[in-house]
C-alpha cells in the first residue's frame, strides 16, 4: 500500500498520532504489545511427567522390591537415582520454555510515540496499531512499523532475517508477495537502528507481529526424543515384559512343583532383582556427562545432556553462513582500478595481509584506498589481543584494506581533517566527505557507492600515473559484474581533486568527480571450515547451508567450502523457489539442495520438518531470532555464544563458544564416542543381569537350592556396575570413528551380533555359576561357601568380559591395554571388594557368604579365562565373515 492507504487503514494522522482516547479504545481492543504466556502444563503435572518412563517404573520397582527385602540402603539409593533423573528432566524442560521467555523479553522496552500532536515516552506494551512512533540511531523497534519518514534510516535485521549487513529503509510502495527481507518500507519489532532516523505507523503488535509469528513457531515447533531417548524407551518396554513373565514363570513353577509360597515368592524376586539392571540409567548419566566435559574442552557447551548422543547419530547439518561457516568480519578480497586488478590476502579485521600490486596501480590505487578509509565512519580498534570493529562492516573492511597499504586512520584523519559530509542516503547511493589536505591547504572530496551511481558522477576515470582521461562506463560496470559473480559486494570510489569546482552537495557533486576504482569485498569462509565440511561428507553426514542472506553471496561461499558441485548440488534455492515448488516436488528438492538462500523463518523451520520426514537426524546450526523455531524443532540445535541472540541460545542444545563450524565436526565425533560407551556398557552389564535371573529360574525349575541370594545379586549389580561398568565411560574414541557413516536412526540400540554375544556370556555365566556351585557343593562345601564361589565368578566373568568390551568389534590387545586407566583402577578396586566379601566376617554375615580356598580362586579364573577366549573368537569369525 502506499503510506497515504495505510493512514486511512489504520484511521490515524501522521503528523499528530492517536489521541489519547483512541488508544485507550485500541488497547482493550488489540490487547498489550506483548508476546502471549505459553499456556504450558502444571508444575505438578511437569513433575509427574519425569516418572512416565518405562526404565523408571524397572527402577521403581527395584526400589520397591529391596525395600521389601529389608535392604533399605540399596532401596533408598535406587530412588535417590530416580528423583535425581526427574530431577534432571524437569530442569530441561523448564529451560526449554525460556526461548519463550527470551522472545517476549525482546520487546519489553520503551519508545517514543507522538500522540495528541507530542512526542512521548511510553512503554512499548502501551503501543498500538495505528501509533506514529518515532526511531533514531540505537533504538530497539517496538512494533512493526511502517515508514512515513526518514532520513539515512538503517536497520540492523540480522537477527530475524540474516542480513549480514545494515539494510537501507525507505517510504516506496513493493510489490504484493515482497519477501520480509526485502520490505525496505518496514521495519520489524525486536530489530535495530543502526543510523538515521525515522517516522512509522505502527500496523501490528504483540502476537501479530512477524516476531509474534516466530514466537508461534518455537512454541509449536516439537522438541524430539533424541535416538537414544527412543532406543532405551523400546529397550526398557522390552526389558519390563521380560523381567515380569519371567519373574510370574518363576513363581508358577515353583508352585506347581509344590514348593512353598514364600520361598518361590522369594525366589521370583530375586530373579527381577537380578535381571534390573539398575546401574543403566547412572552409567548413561555419567557418560554424558563426561562427554560434556570432553566436548567443553573443544569449545562446544551442552545444555542438554541426551543431545551429545544425538550429534553421533546426525546425517543432515544445515548451517547458517553468516558467523559459523564465515567469519562474520567483511573482507576486501579485489580491488580493481581503470589500469588493472588486484588481490587482497588476508581475512577479517585485523590489518595482516597485502595487495598483491604489480606495480600498476600506482595512483589509482592509492586514491581508491584513500577514498575508501576517508570517506568511512567505522573505526577499528585491537583489542584483548583480537581486532574489533565500531560502526559498519562494508566500511571497516575499507579500513583494513587500507591498513594493509601503510595507510593509517589516525593519521589519515589528522593530514585529511573532515569538514563536512553528505551521508549516505538509499535514494543517492553514495557517500561524499569533504576534506582539508593540509599538505596544500586545498579542499579534497572523497566520494564512494553504488558501482552505476558513482561512475555516472564522474567526468574521467584516473590512471597509474596519476593522470586524467575520459571515463570507461562499460569497462568498470564490466569489472563490477565479474566480480559480483564472485559473490563479491563491489563499491566503487571516487574523487574530485583540489582544483575541481566548488560547492559540496548532492546537487552540485554529478560531473565532477574522478573514478579511481572498485573496492569488491565479502564475509570469507572460516579457515577451518572447508576442511571440516570435508570431514562431515566423509563421515556420511550432508551439510546444508541456509541463509538469509543473497543468493550470489551463499553460492560464492559454498562454492568455497566444497558444498556445491556439479555432480550432486549445482545450484542455490531461494525461498522464492521453495514457495513455487508442489508439494510432490519439494521434499526431494530439499532433499538434493545444499544451499538455501533468502529464507524465511518458517521455511527454515519447514526445510528442517521435512528432512526429519525423511528419516533423517538433523542438526541445525543458527544464532538470530529467525534460527529459534528451526533450533526447537531440530534433533539437535546449534547456537552461537558470541553472535548468538538469548532467543537461540535458550532454544538450542548446544551453543559453541567459538562459533566456528569446525566444532561442529568435533562435537559429532565425540557424539559418536559417547553413544559407542553407551552401547559398551550396555553389551557389559546384560548378560550379568541375564545370567543372575536366569541362575533362579534353572534353580526354581530344577527345585534345587538357590546358587546366588537377592542380598548377592543386588551386591554384584550394585558394586560392579559402578567399579567396572562406569569405566567405560571413559573408554577414548576408537580410531576411524569419523570414517563410518552415521548410525541409521531406525537401527535397534543392539544388532543382532550382539544381541548373540549377549546371550552366549549370559550362557557362560550361568553355566559355569552352577558348575562352580556344583562342584563345591560335591566336594564337601557348605552352601555359603557354594554360594560365595557362584558370585565370585558372576565378578570374575565380569571382569574377563569388561576388557573385551572396550571395543565392540576388535580384539582389546589391540586398543592398548593402558589407554583407560580408570579401568584398570576400577578392576583393582572391585578385586578388593571381593576379597572384603569373601574374607571379612561382618560381610559375610550380611551376604550370607563364607572364605574360599585357592583351588576354588583357580577354577573361578578358568572359567573366566575360558570365556574370554569364547568372545575373542566370536569376534574374530565375525569380523572374518563380516
């Protein structure tokens, strides 16, 4: 609409504002400028929602049975464990709802409005549709706005829709179906002023709002069950059924073969306590947990523990460009002048590098450099041993290029003292300075632009040698296309010389100004970048980029990073191509696409649900407000720490410290190694579990005399659990872990091959556990001392087993028996604890166990040694046939 429509729309004055009356009337009608409460769940009902978990009610059940067993400790610290974890769930939950609380934060603020014809302030809940709001450099935007009047109005929007750079407002009616990106009218709640000022009416508020839409979005967007989470829920379901049939087998059986009722009872029980393994949900705990410390130490924070898992299990990384793959520091890459190209090297703000000058460039160059720091009002400063910029990136990248060739900005200001300037303006497309040179006390304009405004300004272009001649339109605007074609932001400088005419302003500066070159910069990729997108395809994982920014741009840099090729992604989708894409055509679209550009929230959000659709597990990498609702949706959200908003942070997983993609890689191979410790565990401490419950029920079947009480079992679960098990947490990722593909997210958290394993140790344990209680039995033994040699073994076989689950598929010797000294530590500190049951009276009466002699330590260690054996060679003739 034109501005004229919107004041009759909206029945406001655009000189005088709403009266007061009116906006009374509006607010009870509209509602507060605020984003909506989420209506969430209850804090009770939030609680109880930790509990509703399969392995909790396996864990509470445990609890309940050794309670009913008179262990009280054991009972109170498996419940200890399962408030913890509640505990820990809640906590996430809770943390999750911030990125709500982090949206509507953004636009609580005050602003000034003109109402009964005065300029006020108010608070920004106060506003309302139809509100005359007055913005100036600094100012946080309130409301959407749209612009009645301005002067050099620009808006920072990278954090709703990924400019990289300041955008340049103005009053011009657009074209129906204008992206949000591209509205120069507008200007958007939660956005900043960088420079200017400006009048605007405001046409929507609160939830209405494109702030308000993305609100929606991260409230409806799904926070998904990480494969871990999904894997051990199936487990725990199956786990359940199996203890209780076996548990319900036991006790009928032992009925019907007229055993007594209690003594069955007795029985069934210690089978389920047997067969819990209530070590699990500590060891997964800790694991992640160590994985968090190892992945802070690779500057990758965790703010949600499953989500380490996850990033092992990652096949799609769509990233941002602009801070993660780029350095978010604009960089003069070329510079071209009427005589001849040039090179820059070096990257971001700090002035290393050079111009790779053939000698050619002489004045030309020198003034274009010139030019391009002294008309410019950013500074850049070193600072904690790092460089920063104060004002606009495009002119600080002029900075440093300039420092690059000796030329110094305070020294520049002092020989060049300013005296007035022409800012730039959307409508003019330049920028002109005035200065004193006080080398000749003549007066020098410095003028730079748009590449077609300045060159139709000048009246000659300016050679090597300093001279003047006809200006070449055809061949600058030539040079700028090539190097636009390069992704490239291409500005060009000018000059009109100290006997040029007089007067300094918009009107009288056409005609007489003097090309002297092209100055072609971008954000360049992270150095560490392309090596790590290398590394993610050579792991299996697909990296995407979705940006905001401009086509040109992303396909340059993705063409750097090796994101796009002529075999598989040869082109850059904008947001435009997705909305004209049928529906049968989009998912594969996305599928084939690597780089996105000119996206929307919703589309970003959309491109992520689809790709989930897919089958695939997708981490998303984003630091503005417009990257929230896709972070939330994603299987894993990646968020800046130092570009990032508090929106992203709050609803990502995980936020990098160094913003550098090259984390990502890291962290994914740390993921791997954690769910691969997971798994060793969960391989480990199985056929224990397996071969206790499967010892009771031989025994119940048999109607023989129990070989392991429940007090024996709950001892082997309990101590070897944490002085074994636990020690793979700490197990060192095995080599050509980021040479396999990724997991497929369908795949059970055990394969078939260890499933078998599973069952032959189980098989082991309880065969050699009734041998060894056979024979001490047969030999004289009273049931003690039986009973003691069973769960000695039960320890031993543990132990044995324990090494060859360092690695799931290689021999141990051949990981380095030294590489994790935890367990070593572990084994010595479980073979004392042994010792102490086995040896000290108070435990013995406890246990219900007795001394052994050395004959029966020898058998025990045979059997151990034997079923090492078993599994070394299990391994072998599957990695054979394999």
């Amino acid at each position: 609409m034109s501005g004229h429509e919107v004041v009759l729309l909206l029945e406001t004055d655009p000189q005088r504002g709403l009266s007061g009356a009116e906006v009374a009337r509006r607010l009870d009608r509209y509602g507060r400028n605020v984003l909506p409460a989420a209506g969430g769940a209850s804090v009770l009902r939030r609680i109880l929602r930790q509990f509703h978990n399969p392995l909790i009610y396996v864990l509470i059940a445990s609890g309940v049975v050794t309670a009913i067993l008179g262990e009280y400790v054991d009972s109170a610290v498996i419940f200890a464990v399962v408030l913890i974890n509640a505990g820990i769930g809640y906590a996430q939950e809770s943390r999750a709802e911030a990125a709500l609380d982090s949206l509507r934060s953004m636009v609580r603020t005050e602003a000034r409005v003109v109402r009964d014809g005065e300029a006020r302030t108010v608070s920004s809940d106060e506003l309302v549709p139809g509100d005359l709001v007055l913005l100036e450099a600094g100012d946080k935007v309130p409301v959407d706005l749209r612009l009645v009047r301005l002067a050099e109005l620009r808006v920072d929007e990278s954090a709703l829709t990924g400019e990289s750079v300041p955008v340049d407002k103005s009053e011009a009616e657009l074209p129906v179906g204008t992206p949000v990106a591209d509205r120069r009218n507008m200007v958007w709640s939660g956005t900043l002023v960088a420079a200017g000022t400006g009048t605007g009416i405001a046409v929507a508020t609160g939830a209405d709002t494109e702030l308000g839409q993305i609100h929606r979005l991260v409230g409806a967007a799904e926070v998904l069950a990480t494969p871990l989470t999904r894997k051990l829920g199936r487990f725990s379901r199956v786990l359940t059924v199996v203890i209780l049939v076996l548990a319900a087998v036991t006790f009928g059986v032992g009925l019907l073969r007229g055993q007594d009722a209690v003594e069955t009872f007795t029985a069934a029980v210690a089978l389920a306590v047997g067969a819990i393994p209530e070590g699990l949900p500590a060891a997964v705990t800790i694991t992640l947990a160590i994985g968090v410390t190892r992945m802070a130490r690779r500057r990758a924070v965790i703010r949600r523990l499953p989500a380490i898992e996850t990033l092992g299990s990652t096949t799609v990384v769509c990233s941002d460009k602009t801070g993660t793959l780029t350095e978010n520091q604009m960089t003069v890459r070329a510079l071209w002048t009427p005589d001849g190209g040039y090179e820059v090297t070096g990257s971001g703000y700090r002035p290393a590098g050079e111009i790779r000058d053939d000698g050619r460039g002489g004045e030309a160059l020198r003034w274009t450099l010139l030019a391009g720091a002294g008309c410019n009002d950013a500074r850049i400063r070193e600072q904690d041993g790092g460089w920063t910029l104060a004002g606009d990136p495009t002119e600080g990248a002029m900075l440093v290029v300039a420092a690059k060739a000796g030329i110094d900005q305070d020294e520049l200001a002092a020989d060049w003292p300013r005296r007035d300037t022409i800012p730039f303006d959307s409508a003019r497309q330049f920028m002109a300075t005035l200065h004193d040179e006080r080398a000749t006390d003549r007066a020098v304009v410095l003028a730079k632009g748009s590449v077609e405004r300045i060159v139709s300004m000048c009246r000659a272009e300016m050679a090597a040698d300093g001279a003047l001649r006809p200006v070449r339109a055809e061949a600058a605007l030539r040079a700028a296309e090539e190097l636009a074609g390069r992704g490239l932001r291409v500005l060009a400088t000018a000059v009109r010389p100290p006997d040029g005419p007089d007067g300094f302003d918009a009107a009288s500066l056409p005609g007489t100004l003097v090309l002297t070159g092209l100055q072609a910069m971008f954000d360049p990729p992270r150095s560490a970048a392309a090596p790590a997108v290398r590394a993610c395809h050579t792991a299996g994982i697909d990296v995407k980029m979705i940006t905001g920014d401009h086509a040109a741009t992303a396909g340059a840099i993705a063409r750097q990073l090796g994101l796009l090729d002529e075999d598989r992604h040869d082109r850059v989708v904008t947001g435009t191509d997705l909305d004209g894409l049928p529906a049968e055509r989009f998912s594969d679209a996305v599928e084939r696409a690597a780089v996105f550009a000119r996206v929307s929230p919703a589309q970003k959000l959309r491109l992520v649900e689809t790709l989930q659709e897919r089958g695939h597990v997708v981490a998303v990498t984003g630091d503005g407000v417009n990257d929230a609702p896709a972070l939330r949706q994603a299987n894993i959200g990646v968020a800046m720490a130092r570009s990032g908003t508090e929106v992203a942070k709050e609803a990502a997983d995980m936020v990098l410290t160094d913003d550098d993609f090259a984390t990502i890689e890291a962290a994914v191979e740390e993921g791997r190694g954690v769910f691969d410790n997971i798994t060793k565990f969960i391989v480990w401490t199985l056929p224990t579990n397996l071969g206790e419950g499967l010892v009771v029920l031989v025994a119940v079947v048999l109607g023989a005399t129990l070989p392991l009480l429940p007090t024996q079992i709950l001892w082997i679960n309990m101590t070897t659990a944490v002085l074994l098990g636990l020690t793979l947490a700490f197990e060192p990722k095995e080599t050509g872990i980021m040479r396999r593909p990724p997991r497929d997210p369908g795949r059970p958290l055990l394969t078939g091959a260890l499933t078998v394993r599973i069952l032959l140790v189980a098989a082991l344990l309880v065969a050699g556990a009734w041998w060894v209680f056979e024979w001490e039995r047969s030999n004289g033994a009273d049931v003690a001392q039986a009973r003691t040699a069973a769960l000695n073994l039960f320890v031993v076989v543990e132990m044995f087993y324990l090494f060859s689950c360092r690695s799931l598929t290689r021999s141990a010797w051949r990981i380095g028996f030294f590489t994790n000294r935890w367990l070593l530590l572990g084994v010595a500190a479980q073979a004392g604890c042994q010792l102490a049951i086995t040896y000290l009276p108070p435990l013995n009466g406890i246990f219900g166990t007795a001394p052994i002699g050395l004959d029966v330590w020898l058998r025990i260690l045979g059997v151990g040694a034997v079923a090492a054996v078993v599994v070394a060679v299990d391994k072998r003739l599957r990695r054979n046939l394999g």
